[in-house]
C-alpha cells in the first residue's frame, strides 16, 4: 500500500509501560490542535481477548500483519496516527517466547516507515491487566531487545519517562525532536546506547528539558 501523507508515531516498550494511556493522550493533544488524530490500539491485545488465550507461534506473523494494516488503514483518513504498539513488539515476544526470529525481517521493515520511534521507559510500576501481562520482571529483558534491535537495524529512537502529564509533555518534546532533520541512517547514533540504566536516561532527557533529575 502506498503511504498515505501523514504524521506515523510508533510507540514501543515492555508491558505496563504507559504505550496505551500515552497513544491516547498524544492523539487527542493533536486532535485539540485542530488535526485529525487516532490512536491505533494493539491488535495483539484485542486477539488475545477474543481468543481468550495467547497466540500460538504460527499465528503471531498474522497478528504482526494486523497491526501494520490498522495503521495504515488510519493513515488514509487522519493527520496524525499514534501506533500503540507495531510489529516490532509482536517480534520481540515471538522471539522471547518461542525462540522464533522469522518475524524480524518484517518487523523492521515496517518500522522504518514510521516518523517517530517512541520507547516508553521502565519507570512506571508494573499493574497486571487479567490478560497477556507476564509480570514485572520480564519488562527489563523486553526493553533490552527493543533497544538491541532498533540500535541493529540503525532506528533511531527516543526513550520516554515521567508520570502523569509530564509523561506527555516529554513525548511531545521527543517527537518534536525527532522530527529535526538528521543525518543519515548509517551516520546515526544513540548517544548513550551502552547504558540501560533508567535513571542515567532520565537525567540525560532532564537535561535537556533545562529541568533537574
């Protein structure tokens, strides 16, 4: 399909990470501002409700494939579309879970696509949702292959923290960050891509906000 002209934020990270209350929020920010916005939910969670089980290995690539076309099926009607979720997470759990990366190729193919990579950091605490939730300690190995992968693939990608509205108020500044042009891909690098230290990342995104950690 041929990308519709718009604004394609993709939200990454562990669960319990804040993506859905965040993708919600950043579309109805720019739906105050006078644009079309939409905030495509994860199609993982809605297969799991309706299944009312987790996918199987050889369904996961169907689901992968859901979640891209929901978001450009919402391209060819809004400005801006806020992907809570991409393929990108269904790769990482199909890898994680059963020890299967087939849907790489895809993944990150998809994902160059979007204008804005989010990862949503590991600062808030982990609340079980009935559903697909594994527990919190699968939310720090999730977060290292989401950056192991983006950073192989040469993605860039900004992290994401505070709770509340300073929550959205630092996704807007990274968004509009990320949308300064910059060199090419092969010439990018994270700044602090050897620390997964949430906190040394807090400080380095305080910072810059002009704002103390």
């Amino acid at each position: 399909m041929e990308k519709a002209a718009g604004l394609k934020v993709a939200l990454l990270g562990a669960e319990s990470t804040g993506k859905t209350t965040l993708a919600r929020e950043l579309a109805a920010h720019f739906s105050a501002q006078g644009r079309k916005a939409v905030a495509v939910p994860e199609a993982l969670r809605d297969w799991c409700a309706a299944q009312g089980r987790t996918p199987r290995p050889e369904e996961q690539l169907g689901i992968a494939r859901e979640q891209e076309r929901r978001v450009d099926e919402a391209l060819l009607t809004h400005d801006v579309v806020i992907a809570d979720t991409t393929a990108v997470m269904v790769a990482i759990y199909s890898a994680m879970l059963f020890e299967d990366g087939s849907l790489y190729r895809f993944a990150v193919e998809r994902q160059r696509g979007y204008d804005v990579t989010l990862l949503t950091g590991l600062d808030l605490p982990w609340v079980a949702d009935g559903l697909q939730r594994d527990g919190p300690h699968v939310r720090e190995p999730v977060d290292a292959l989401v950056r192991d992968m983006l950073g192989q693939a040469a993605i860039p990608y900004r992290v994401v923290y505070g709770e509340g509205p300073q929550r959205l108020e630092n996704a807007l500044v990274a968004i509009d960050a990320a949308l300064v042009p910059r060199p090419a891909a092969r010439d990018w690098k994270w700044q602090c891509d050897k620390c997964s230290d949430p906190d040394c990342e807090h400080r380095l995104f305080s910072q810059l906000l002009g704002r103390d950690a």
